[in-house]
C-alpha cells in the first residue's frame, strides 16, 4: 500500500496531512512568486527611449528666404536711410580672361523690422570709371522679380553673384554685341542700388 496515500509513523495520520498541506501550499506561493516575476506584463519589452534633443544649429538666412513666419504685407516699409547696401566683388584684381562676379550685401541698420523688395527687379549694379558710367545691370534686365521681404534689425542678406562680361552697356545695344572695356590695369569701380537705397561706398576693382 502506498504510504503517500497511507502515511506511516508514530503520528496519528491528520498530522502527516496537515504537514503535506502546509509544504504544498508553500510550494505554490514560491512557484506564483517566480511566474509574477518573468512573465509579469510588459517585462520581455524594451522601455521606450526618450526623443532625441535637437542640437542642430540654426540654419543662416539669405536674400531669398527671410523669416517665413513674418508676414511683410503687415509690417511698415523700411526707409531708405535703414538699409545699407555694401558692393561685393569676389576679387580686387583680374586677368585678361576672368570675369568679375557682382552681388550686394543687404542689412537692416535700424531699430525696428521693416519690409523691403530686395527682388532683382529692385536691384542695380552700375559700374563707372571716373565720372564715366560705363555699364549697369538695369539697361537690358530681363524678367524683373518683386520679392519683399521682412528684414530684422542688423539682419544681413546676401544676393546671389553673377558675372559682369566685361562689356559696355546701353538701352540700344541689347540685342547687339557690345564693345569691350579698356583693361591692361584699368581700375573699375561696382555702385549698388536697392530701390531708392544706394551703397555709400563704391567697391574698386583692376582689369589686367
């Protein structure tokens, strides 16, 4: 006879059982602990990672894309004497078969943010040796753009450089060839105008 079923010992049988229930039930709370600790909800998951910061820095303005979130229908228009205008060429000097690249350099020198069309449109590169106007970007401008923009106070905008073909210009020779400039040392001097704003220095330049 199996003494599982029929314990065996000086003890009355109740005692042998009440034993076995106790070691019984103690098992079944130490195997509930152990399910409750590798299969509790969530624990084969990874833990969400936080979103990563942004360090990007801040991306620079240019001449085309000022503050999109500025509306300059709704701001006042800048007055001319706010917005300096600096004449840029890529080099001082040139070889005979170099081109000069011209742009401008536009700030906002005054205390509040104002509108302003900086399109090409409103844009004049003139250049002069002497008293002697010798070539300007207005005289056979094709396809003019208005562009206004907000400009912020000390803002700086760059336009975009083109090459001056080291030629004479004139309303009457724009679908003719133009005669070349004197070089071999000839200084040269870039005048910039945005609308009624105009550099207040001119940018000197040699043609060798």
């Amino acid at each position: 006879m199996s003494t599982l079923r029929h314990p065996v010992g000086p003890q009355p049988p109740s005692v042998y059982w009440r034993r076995r229930a106790v070691l019984g039930l103690g098992l079944l709370a130490v195997i509930v602990v152990i399910v409750l600790i590798f299969v509790r909800p969530g624990a084969g998951e990874p833990a969400s990672s936080p979103a990563p910061t942004d360090t990007s820095a801040p991306v620079a303005t240019d001449a085309a894309t000022a503050d999109p979130s500025a509306d300059p229908s709704e701001i006042a228009a800048c007055d001319p004497s706010t917005v300096r205008l600096t004449a840029i060429t890529d080099a001082s000097s040139y070889g005979n078969s170099e081109q000069p690249m011209l742009s401008m350099e536009i700030e906002n020198v005054g205390a509040a943010t104002c509108s302003f069309d900086v399109g090409t449109g409103a844009q004049e590169y003139v250049i002069t040796s002497g008293s002697e106007q010798i070539w300007s970007s207005a005289d056979c401008q094709e396809d003019p753009t208005e562009s206004v923009i907000a400009l912020e106070p000390s803002q700086t905008l760059a336009t975009t450089p083109f090459a001056w073909d080291r030629t004479r210009s004139s309303t009457d020779t724009c679908s003719a060839s133009r005669p070349e400039v004197i070089a071999g040392g000839a200084s040269y001097h870039l005048t910039v105008k945005l609308g009624e704003a105009e550099s207040a220095e001119t940018k000197q330049f040699l043609l060798n």
